[in-house]
C-alpha cells in the first residue's frame, strides 16, 4: 500500500483538487495541485494516511480494502446503468441501436 501510494499520490493530489474544484464551482481550486509546496505536502499527507492504515493491523487493511474495492464495484455499477438508459434513451454519443 505505501510503495503504490507514494507512486499514485500525485495523481491522486490532482483529482482530489478536481474533485473539490467542481464541488465548490471555483475554478481556482483546480489550480492549487500545480503549486509545488501544496501537492507535496497532501501527497504526504496521503502517505501518512496509508502508513496509520499498514500499520493498525492486516484487519483495518483488510476491512478498508473490502470497503473501497466495494465502493469502486457501486460506482461502476452506476455507470454502466446509466450509460445503458441514455444508450436506450438515444442520447448516447455516436448511437447505435442496443438490445441485451
């Protein structure tokens, strides 16, 4: 978790300022992940955060693990039903006909 993290903690710092940009609808927000001193220190912050979890026990790790990939799992199901109802709904780019 800590090696992946720490290559993963960039781009990570980028869709988290993204994430809060397009939640507050101030643009400027987007901006902040390119300030040198800023991203380094959420990316620290993000390792530390992986490091506490590691070092609880393998059951934190584990139980968070569980939770996220179920998570990821919720969201892709999301959409994918939704990418079906504007597929059928005739919305979708580049329509084409659908049926199971």
């Amino acid at each position: 978790t800590i090696l992946v993290l720490s290559n993963l903690a960039g781009i990570a710092v980028d869709f988290l300022f993204l994430l809060i940009s397009q939640i507050t609808g101030n643009p400027d927000i987007a901006g902040l992940a390119s300030v040198t001193w800023i991203n380094i220190s959420v990316c620290l912050l993000f390792m530390l955060g992986a490091t506490w979890v590691s070092y609880r026990d393998m059951q934190t790790t584990q139980k968070l693990q569980y939770w996220l990939v179920s998570f990821q799992i919720l969201v892709l199901v999301f959409f994918a039903i939704s990418a079906i109802v504007q597929a059928v709904g005739g919305n979708g780019f580049d329509y084409q006909p659908f049926d199971l």
